[in-house]
C-alpha cells in the first residue's frame, strides 16, 4: 500500500508541473508579408491559455495555390501563456492575398488567418479586443497588437454591424456550391461593397442585396472553390478581413458550419436558415450501435431463442425473417405463433408417395413373368 501511495503522489505531482495541451488554443496573432528591403517575411504567434503549450509536431500551412507546410515544429518550443513566438520565413507569403492554417499534431486545425492585399513594411494583426477583426498597421513584432483608433462618424450607419459567415457547401454533388451570411444583429443590414474572396480572388460583390434581422441567405457560386483545399472570405468595403473560413476537405454530403468560434462539419445541410450542427461522430456510432442491437434482435427470434412458449426449430425448415427496411423497428416482445408440423407432413408425403409405387412394381413384376 506505502508504493500505490507514492506512485500515486508522483503521478499527481508530474501532472501538476507538465504542461496540458488539451483544447490548446493559440492563435496567428500578427503576420508581416510584405517586408521592407532587407527584412525577412515573419509570422507571431500567440498563446492566450493560461498555460504553456510545447509546439513540437505543430504545423503552419499556406494554402495558396496548394495546400504546403510553411512551417514544421520539429522541437519542443515553449510557448508561455499570453506569450508570443515569432518565426521567421522568407518568399512564403503572398504579397497579393494568402492564407496560413494552424493545425496541432493531431492534425486538427486550430487557427487560419487569411488577407486579400498587402503594404510594403506593414503587418496584418489581430485586434487584441477582439480577435475576430483584423487590421493593417506598423508591426509590432514579439508585443502586443496595438488597435487603431476608430475615426469617429456623426451619424452611425447600419454597415457599422457586420453579417458574418454561417455555412458553407463547398463541393455539391451535382449542384452549385454556395455560401451562407447571417445577420445576427436586431437591424437589417445592407451588403453595399461587401465581397466573398477565396484564396486567390474575389469570387463575389455585393451590390443591392439586404439581410434582414436574423436572417440567414445562402449566395449561389459556380466552380470557383477548390475540392482540396480553399479559403472563404467576408471583405468589408474597407477591404479588412471580417470572418474568414478555411478547409482542406470537404464532401458533398456533408456542409461546414459555425458553432461559436470553430467550423464544424454537419450531415444537416440547411441553406437560408439556421444552422443545425450534428456531431458525425457521435451520430456514426449511435446508428452503428442501433443496427448491432437490431441484429441480435433479429438473430434472437431466428437462430432457436424462445420467444413466448415456441422456439423455432433448428432445421433447413426453419423460417426466415427478411425485413425490407434496415430500420424496422424490432420489438423485444415478438409473439411468434407455431407453424404446423413441417416435419412430420413432408415425411408423410414421402411416404405415402412409396406406398403409392409399390402397385406398380407388383404390375411391373407380373408382368415380366407372363410374358
């Protein structure tokens, strides 16, 4: 009992002091593609948990063109909480418009930070209030992100409420690809200079068209996301990235959609209105564990479990349930009734059909003597 003690105490202590990497969430906090002469291209990390987080077998990706690995954590990096990391690349970033994905080494995607443009010795950045918007600004390499200040307006507009992404069906069978916004706001907002960009291009603009309060509207698209791999997203007409979205799948039975803050994928597809987020997952083994209880069901009534006071014989005669839908609902009190004796009526049969032979032998026998 004194060595489970101590084990124990040791186990405990060694989980105290290690650093925990479950649901780390770090984010691509600040991005630097376009560098002055001299400079070299440069992506900040940040770590807003409240614990460090060891990056060996993290991965950065750059999904313009074709999905590639920018950045490969092959050693244990320490990154502290509310501490940043900054890595240095050189002619990885797009000057035009590019994307990066942060995946763990479970390979889950973790952050994406996508831009349409950039400027010569500025940096793309996360507001620090409000990780969501991003801004362009001098760089503040390895520090805290500073926010411009809002130019003041006397009159509020209702563009000053943003539609966000909601849904996107990137690879229809046989159908048009589409992306849905919704306006989660109390007030009708109006799409005027608002844009869809994937990862290489505007594929979009908005002109006339208005979301209502708590509207959701799926926008048709023809051919422009990639199968393999893409980026979708919402430019305001100041051109700033307001929601953005990237994936390196998809299928056509399936839709992403957005629950909170992460991107899920969902069996229940549902353009134009709210989302309904099925976890596959759970959803694949609650039918798999239905259809294996369904199966002994079944197998109970056919292969000689009693049901009531009969049980089916274990004979080529035996009876066979055949059900026409995979879903049949299987009762656990099916009340079989006997069926006649099968046996005992086919062996009469057999042997009244030899009594029925034997005049004709004798016949056949007489006959062969007369002549």
């Amino acid at each position: 009992m004194k060595h489970v003690t101590i084990l124990s105490t040791f186990v405990v202590g060694f989980l105290m002091i290690t650093p925990l990497e479950v649901n780390a969430q770090v984010i691509i906090n600040e991005i630097y593609p376009n560098p002055n002469t001299g400079e070299d291209e440069w992506v900040e990390l940040y770590n807003p948990d409240t614990q460090a987080i060891d990056l060996l077998d993290w991965k950065l990706w750059d999904l313009e063109s074709s999905p590639g690995i920018a950045y490969d954590f092959a050693q244990s990096i320490m990154l502290e909480s509310h501490g940043f990391f900054v890595l240095s690349l050189h002619n990885i970033l797009n000057n035009t418009g590019d994307t990066l994905l942060l995946k763990n080494p479970q390979d889950e995607l973790i952050d994406t930070f996508g831009y349409t443009s950039s400027a010569k010795g500025f940096s793309w950045a996360r507001n620090p209030g409000n990780f969501a918007t991003l801004f362009q600004a001098s760089p503040t390499k390895g520090e805290t992100n500073l926010a411009p200040t809002p130019t003041p307006t006397p009159t509020p507009t209702s563009n000053q409420l943003l539609p966000q992404l909601s849904e996107v069906m990137a690879c229809p069978d046989d159908a048009a690809e589409w992306v849905e916004l919704s306006n989660p706001h109390g007030s009708e907002l109006t799409l005027l200079g608002f844009s869809l960009r994937d990862s290489r291009a505007k594929i979009l603009g908005f002109t006339d068209e208005k979301l209502q309060s708590k509207e959701y509207v799926a926008f048709e698209l023809r051919n422009v996301l990639n199968n393999g791999g893409d980026t979708v997203s919402l430019i305001s007409p100041s051109n700033q990235v307001i929601d953005s979205f990237s994936y390196t799948q998809c299928e056509a039975t399936l839709s992403w959609v957005k629950k909170g803050i992460e991107w899920k994928q969902t069996a229940i597809i549902t353009p134009n209105s709210a989302n309904i987020y099925s976890d596959l997952q759970s959803s694949e083994a609650t039918n798999a564990a239905a259809v294996t209880q369904a199966g002994e069901n079944l197998s109970a009534g056919i292969l000689g479990i009693s049901t009531n006071n009969f049980t089916y014989p274990l004979s080529v005669l035996k009876p066979k349930l055949t059900y026409d839908h995979p879903e049949f609902p299987i009762s656990q009190n099916i009340v079989f009734s006997e069926p006649a004796h099968l046996e005992r009526g086919a062996l009469s049969v057999i042997m009244g059909s030899f009594l029925l032979l034997i005049p004709g032998f004798v016949l056949y026998a007489t006959k062969q003597q007369i002549f």
